[in-house]
C-alpha cells in the first residue's frame, strides 16, 4: 500500500509539474499585451480567484463535516465530488468516490467521469490494471452501453500486451452479451466490435502481389469467418436501424448474405416493427418515463424472450433506480422464471443498494440467498445490513425480524426425537434471536417511532408456539404468553382464544380452564363469546362444580358488565340531549337574530323614506317656529298637509333607487326561480369578481365563448342595482362545463376568478369545490416565507434542481395578492425528501423560505359546512343599523335622544308629554321600538 501510494504521489507530482510548464508557456505568449495594459487585471484576477478559493475550500470542510454525521446523504457526495473536482483535489476526489462507491451504486454519468480522470492518470502499463477493476465494479453496477463501450475502446489500448487481442476480444463478447440487445445502443457496440475485427484484418491481409503462405491464408480465413459470424449474430437481433447493417453486409460480402441469414434478419426485422412503436414512446417521453417502460415490459413478458426481458428491466432501471416497486418486479421475474444464482444474487444485491428503505427488497434478498443455499454468515451479514437501513416504519423492523427468525427456524432439524449437537446450537441460536428482536424492539424501535410496532406481540405468539409444538417447552410457552397479557393484550378476547387453543393442543385442561377463567374476568371487546367458550368447556371436560363455578362467573360478569353498558348508554344519552338542547337555543338565537335584523332593516327603509321629504315639511311649519306660534293642528291636518314619510314624495324629487335597476333585479329573481333557466348541468358559477367590473355580462361572454355555445349568462345584482361580484354562465351543452372548469383562478383585471360547478346547496349542502387533501402528502411539499415577488416559473426553475416538478400552486388571497406560501409536487417521495433537506432555510431574495413534506391539518368540527358555534354567556356588543365600520353619530332627532334621560332632567314639554316619553323609553329597552309616524316626529319638533 504504501508503495502504490508513493507511486501515485509520484505521478500526480509529475502531472502538475507538466501543467504548470502548460501554464508558464501560456503566460510567456501572452506577457507582452498583460507588461501594457494587464497588470493590474491580472492582479485583481488573482485576488477573486483565491477568494473564491477559500470560499470553496470552506464549503468542501462543510460538507465533509456533513458527511461524517450522516455518510448515507447522497446529494452531498454529489456536491463533493463536484466541488473536489472543480479545485482539482485529484486524492481527495478518489477518496470521496470511493466512500459514495461503498455505500451507494453510482450513476453512468458518475462513472464515465471518475473512469475518464484515472484513465488520464495512469498512462503506464503496470497501472492498467487498476483501471481494468474499476471498470469491473462500474459495470456491476447498471448495465450501460456507454461504460462498456468505454471498457472496450480502453481494452484496445493494452492490445500490443501479451494476450492483449483475446482480452480485448473477451471484453467485447461480455459487452455484447450484456447489452448487444438494447434496443437503440446495442448496435454501436456490435459496430466497434466489428471495426476492431476489420483492424485486426489488414494486419493478417499480405502485401499486395505476395502469395500468402499457408499460415496466413488460415490466419485470413479464420479474421473473414469472425466477421461473418459477427455480422450473422448482429442481424438475428432486432436493432433500431437494422437496415444499414444488412446493407453494409451486402456490400462487403463477397458471395452474398446466405439465406439462412436471410431468414434470421426478416425474423428480427419483423421483431423490432413489433417493438417500435414502445421505443418512438420512449424517445419523445419525458422523465421517469415509467409508463412507457412498463408498457414495454409487459410487452416482451408477454413475447416470452428472457434476454430481452431482462435487458428491457435493465433499461428501465438504470434510469428508475430509486422506484422500489421496479426493483421488486425484476427480482421476482428473476427469482421465478431465470434461477441462476449470480444473476438472482447480484440482482438483489443491487436493489436494495439502491433502495435501502425499503423492506420488502431485503426481506426477497434473504429469501433469494435461502433459497440458493448461501452461507449462513452472508445471511447473517446481509440481516445486519437490514437493521442498519433506516426503515421509516416500525412495523418494518417486525416484518425483517420475522423474515430472520424464520429462516433460523428453518435451519432447526426438529424431525428426529432427540436433536443432535449441531441442532441444539442451532436452536440456541434461534433462542437467542428471538430475545434479541424483543430488546430490539423495545429498546431501538420503540424510542424511534414511539411504539414497538408489533402492539400484538407476533413474534413472541410465534416464538410460544415453537417452544410448544417443537420443543415441548409449554412452561416457556405460558411464560411468553403471560408476558403478552401483559403488555394491553388482556382485554381483548381473541388473545385469550389464541392462548386458550395453544393449550388445548399442546397443554392440560386445568390450564385452559384457568386460561378461561382469566379470561371471562379480563376481557372486555367480546365478553359473551368468552363467556361461551369457557361453558361449552365445561359441558366437554368439567365435573358438576366446574359447570356451577363457571355458571356463578360468567353470569357475575355479563351482569357487571351490563350495568356498565347501561351507563353508558345513559351518559350518552344526556350528552345527546345537552347537545340537541345546545342546537335548538342556537336555533332559537338565530331566528331572534334574524327578526331584530330585519327589524332594524325596515327602520332602515322608514328613515330613507324620511329623508326624502324634508324640504316640504320644512317650508310649511319652519315659519311658525320662529315666531315662536304653537300650533295646536291635529294628526289628521298634518296628514292632510304634508303626507305620511315614505308614501307622497315631492313631485321633483327622484326615488333613492332607480325603477329600471329595481325592475331588472325583480325580473333576475323571477329567471332564478324558473327551473328551466337553472339547469345545473350545463352551468357554472363564477366568483370572486370584482364589483366594480363594467359590462360584467359582455367581458364573460368573451373569455367563455372559447368553452362553447353559450345559452345565457346572468350576473348577479342588488337591490340598489349594484353588480355583486358572481354570476351563472349556463352553455348549450354540458361538455363545455368541463372546459369551462379549465379556467378557474384566470385573472380577471387583476384578480383571480373561481370557476365551479353549479350544486344547488339545498339538495347537496356539503359540497365543497376545493377539498384539500388531510394526510401526509410524502411527494408534496409546503414552503413558507417565499418574497411576495416569485413567479411559479422563478419556484419551478429553483425546484428542478432537485427532481421532477409535477405541478406547483402558489397560495394566494382572493384578491390575487400571494400570501408567501406555495405547493410544490414532485414525481415521488424521494425526490420530494431530497428537496426538503437541501431547500430549507434556503435564501431567496433575501428571504428565508421553510420547507417540510406537506401535511396539512385536519379541519376542525367548527370548520365544516353547517356547524354553529356554540352561544356563549359572553354579551356582545350591538352596533347600530349601520355597522361598527362607519361612524357611530346618531342621526335621530335629540329629543329622541331625551327619553334615556331621568325625569327631573327633562328641559322642555309637559308632565304628560315626560310621561309619553318615558314609556316610549321604557318600550324601548324592553323589546323592540314602535315605529313612528309622521304626527309622532311633529309633535317632537313643534314641542321642541
């Protein structure tokens, strides 16, 4: 070791004395332009370099900082690799490749880069070995043309070396072997496997006008003979672009293409006009492309070729290695319909490289190397290795656990009466791991996830039962099941049968009698069923006293528990009572509401009426005010003169609202309530508009003219004739509802318009447009604190760098104004948890973002259609007519304002009109205000 590292010290010494020359000479070219006009750049270059330099240099102690916390981040070796690379650290560079080699199996692009660096560094011929394992383990990993190709053009080189041509050779017919039937990249190969035979041809071929001896007529006949077989072995497969070859093969054949090659290439021709249709899929198909390569897939299962199925698998994988269920279709087709053992084996090996946290890959590789007959210790090492991958599940660890013991129990030959040695060490083994996946689970599992996983306790049943049924160990057997009891299990009644029938096969009678027993006094899910077991035991094994033991003890505990279920029947029905009591006062407290509210409308409407005389009661009694004249005219002159508030308005006075808008909002409601004009089906409602919006009818109709024929659109107005912000737009027919629906959140001048179905909420009053999903959501994630300024296509392009976006929902106000937050899908869990960890805390435009997988909370009882809050004893505060957001002057006479003040502050008026007054006020406060009339506000003023 330590002389291949001087060697390499030594060759990388030399390497940078010969850049250094390069750069010296480069330097010496240009020094005549940089003496003139470059000094001072060059000095300012040199100082950002080494600036950057340091910035780099800090960033790699980082991440190898990061590495050594957690040397399972595969996005950090990536950018070590990167950076270590980009400053030209050639041992650091290795080192990292090597560790990210150990732990993960590395990309073709990853391998073509680190085999293309040490090919440049080992020039010699006694270094060329090393470059040849490398290759060896590159290869290993994903079956890619590219490095085979790479692996043969480098073999070419070391042809001049003893043996060299036949390793070369060797090379080749593994490459073709592996990749020869790739639809698209294995005729390259077969092409450079050619162009090194026809190399090899003009060196065996004797100088024109010399008569080959007979050595080298055979020489030259066996070089044609190879390259007729290759010809012959290339066009029995079907390849894209299969034509040129036969063509070629035409022309360079003397004698013509034999037919038995003939025949071959129709055959193949016909197979790949079979296949092209997946393979043109395949071309224009975005990434994953997982669709097309299962189509694919299916397609050869069905042909039935297993080469070409497995090469098809390979394909698919080496652009999918991190989708578990790809892996697990492969290795079961393997483990079913191949068995050969190193390619089942390796097969394994590399799934779960690849995805390590997923069980199900490790539990088949156990079983793989079970059923191929592997070494105990590999079986043990790889279970290790299953321990140590980071399920995300607790329920994970039972199943690999149950998947080990098993196949130690397997191990046990239990067939003969008494065991050999070899059997009992085997058994204590067994023994051994079974207690050990109990402190397992206890100890790791349990402070991981905060539960064992395993609530039923399956391993310790399995483990009972073998001591049982195996070992005839029932002491053992109670033992462990008692510690089941223990841990919450006592109460349900099909644990006891478990343990009931344990006993009744393997035990005595007095223990399932005691087993029941215990049982009728424990269990509370199903009492009766126990309760019946353990009586129909005594009809069957128990003397009289038994029967009336069990008798007295069932019936003691089904009236106990009787008792219980009647109070709690009796406790859930008061709570059913308190609660339909709670909806009946909500009930009555909103009609209340509502009847002081219309109250207060029509108040309202008498006061508008009000205000529109004012000028002609003015012009008739303001006279006689000032002349301090008291007029003693009755109710009836001052109807007569000036008419009731309301009903004869001044003759040069307009209405507040105008008929024509009155008549169109009274027409709209008559078209509301025709059945024939609200066909939900070819409807859609349309919010959140703006109502200030001119000409809503003609702007609609010209951005859903594009859905269909549209049969009417009806905006929605006030009583004053205002546009209210929504409408319906009914189409002739309802497949343009569907496009229609494709224009939800379309900004309207500036602002987001909802488009949704038309649900008449009477018939469906939960129906909600937007139902947000309330589970975790492992490919979605949720970023807070995004700058008001991103755009979803600035998201997108920082997203991109760290897997596949799907789709991207920026979260926005009703008004259209973004609150900062977004949704970001991506293809899979993986890629949506790689960027989780490398997004959050992230700088964007001086902002922080916050990045986790999305999981959004549960909508509360409150929260859903059709709750009311619960009325509270707090008061509330009541606002006038007009609301808490406007001004709170009184616009009522102030003699009104006098009836709240006490008698003996009364300024003007008689004892009678305080009277009056005074039960006006008192009517007041104790319901609602009797409306006055015209004569009522005379009196007022004239007394003022």
């Amino acid at each position: 070791m330590a002389a291949q590292s001087n060697a390499e010290q030594t060759q990388l010494q030399d390497m940078e004395e010969e850049e250094a020359g390069m750069e010296e000479r480069e330097m010496e070219s240009d020094g005549d332009e940089e003496e003139g006009m470059g000094v001072e750049n060059s000095d300012d270059d040199d100082e950002d370099s080494s600036e950057d330099e340091k910035e780099n240099e800090a960033e790699i102690q980082r991440l190898e900082e990061q590495l050594s916390i957690n040397a399972f981040d595969y996005n950090c070796h990536v950018d070590l690799i990167k950076l270590l690379k980009q400053e030209g650290e050639l041992f650091r560079l290795r080192k990292a490749r090597q560790k990210m080699s150990e732990l993960f199996p590395l990309t073709e692009e990853i391998w073509l880069d680190w085999l293309k660096d040490e090919i440049r560094l080992t020039e010699e011929e006694s270094n060329r070995e090393k470059v040849y394992e490398l290759f060896e383990r590159a290869i290993k990993d994903y079956i890619c043309p590219d490095i085979w190709l790479e692996y043969a053009q480098y073999s070419i080189g070391g042809m001049g070396s003893p043996g060299g041509i036949d390793k070369v050779r060797a090379v080749f017919e593994r490459a073709v072997t592996a990749v020869g039937l790739h639809m698209t990249k294995g005729q390259t190969l077969w092409e450079a496997y050619r162009e090194f035979e026809n190399a090899i041809l003009s060196t065996v071929q004797p100088p024109p006008g010399r008569i080959p001896s007979r050595e080298e007529q055979e020489l030259l006949h066996a070089q044609l003979e190879r390259i007729h077989t290759l010809f012959r072995r290339q066009l029995a497969v079907p390849l894209m672009e299969m034509e040129t070859t036969y063509a070629e093969y035409e022309e360079w054949a003397e004698h013509g293409v034999p037919e038995t090659v003939v025949q071959l290439y129709k055959k193949a021709l016909q197979q790949m006009e079979k296949c092209k249709p997946f393979e043109e899929a395949l071309l224009v198909a975005e990434p994953p492309k997982l669709a097309e390569y299962q189509a694919l897939i299916d397609f050869e299962l069905k042909e039935g070729d297993p080469a070409r199925v497995q090469i098809t698998f390979e394909r698919a994988l080496a652009e999918n290695c991190l989708v578990p269920d790809m892996w697990a279709k492969y290795t079961t087709y393997l483990d079913r319909q191949l068995k050969i053992k190193h390619l089942v084996l390796s097969t394994h090996e590399r799934a779960v490289r690849n995805c390590p946290w997923t069980m199900s890959l490790w539990k088949n590789y156990l079983l793989a190397l079970e059923r191929h007959g592997d070494e105990h210790h590999t079986v043990s090492d790889v279970f290790e290795k299953a321990l140590n991958a980071g399920f995300i599940q607790a329920t994970d660890y039972v199943e690999i656990w149950q998947a080990y013991l098993d196949y130690l129990r397997r191990r046990v030959d239990f067939s003969k009466g008494e065991m050999s040695a070899e059997s009992s060490k085997e058994l204590e083994e067994l023994r051994g791991a079974f207690s050990r996946s109990l402190d397992y689970m206890k100890q790791d599992v349990e402070e991981r996830f905060g539960e064992s996983g395993d609530p039923s306790c399956v391993i310790m049943q399995i483990w009972a039962r073998i001591e049982a049924l195996h070992c005839k160990n029932m002491q053992k057997a109670r033992e462990l099941w008692d510690n089941i009891m223990t841990k919450g299990n006592a109460k349900y009644a099909n644990m006891w049968l478990e343990y009931y029938n344990l006993e009744r096969s393997y035990g005595d009678p007095a223990h399932c009698r005691k087993a029941l027993h215990r049982a009728v006094q424990c269990t509370s899910d199903y009492p009766e069923h126990v309760c019946e077991v353990l009586l129909t035991f005594e009809r069957v094994e128990g003397s009289l006293e038994d029967w009336d033991a069990a008798v007295q003890k069932t019936e003691t505990r089904l009236n106990r528990i009787n008792e219980q279920r009647t109070k709690a029947a009796e406790k859930e029905a008061n709570l059913a009572r308190q609660e339909e009591e709670k909806v009946e006062r909500r009930r009555k407290a909103k009609v209340e509401k509502k009847t002081q509210k219309k109250g207060t409308r029509a108040g309202e409407k008498r006061k508008a009426a009000q205000d529109n005389c004012p000028d002609d009661w003015t012009e008739d009694f303001a006279p006689k005010r000032h002349k301090g004249h008291v007029d003693n005219t009755t109710d009836e002159h001052m109807e007569t003169e000036t008419g009731f508030f309301g009903r004869n308005t001044s003759p040069g006075r307009r209405p507040a609202t105008s008929g024509t808008k009155k008549a169109v909002v009274a027409a709209q409601r008559q078209n509301d309530d025709k059945p024939e004009l609200r066909d939900d089906s070819t409807s859609v409602f349309i919010s959140n508009l703006m109502y200030t919006l001119e000409e809503p009818e003609a702007k609609l109709r010209t951005l859903f003219e594009t859905c269909g024929p549209i049969k009417e659109i009806r905006p929605i107005f006030s009583n004053k004739g205002t546009f209210r912000g929504y409408c319906y737009v009914q189409f002739e027919s309802p497949v343009s509802v569907s496009e229609a629906l494709k224009l939800d959140r379309q900004e309207v001048e500036g602002r987001p318009m909802f488009v949704s179905p038309c649900v008449d909420k009477n018939k469906n009053p939960e129906f909600k447009v937007f139902k947000y999903n309330t589970a975790l959501e492992k490919h979605k994630i949720f970023i807070s604190g995004l700058p008001f300024s991103c755009t979803k296509e600035q998201l997108k392009e920082i997203c991109n760098a760290h897997g596949t976006v799907k789709d991207i929902r920026l979260v926005t106000y009703r008004s259209g104004k973004p609150k900062g937050l977004a949704y970001v899908e991506f293809a899979d869990e993986i890629q949506a948890s790689q960027a989780v960890m490398k997004m959050d805390s992230m700088d964007v435009e001086g902002n922080k973002i916050s990045v986790a997988i999305s999981n959004p909370p549960r909508r509360s009882q409150m929260d859903k259609p059709g709750f009311s809050r619960p009325m509270t004893d707090v008061p509330r505060q009541v606002y006038g007519s007009r609301g808490r957001g406007r001004t709170q002057l009184s616009l009522l006479p102030r003699s009104l304002h006098r009836q709240t003040t006490p008698t003996g502050k009364v300024e003007n008026g008689t004892a009678a009109e305080r009277e009056q007054v005074t039960g006006s006020a008192a009517e007041n406060v104790a319901g609602e205000p009797r409306p006055l009339s015209n004569s009522d506000f005379a009196r007022m003023l004239l007394n003022k």
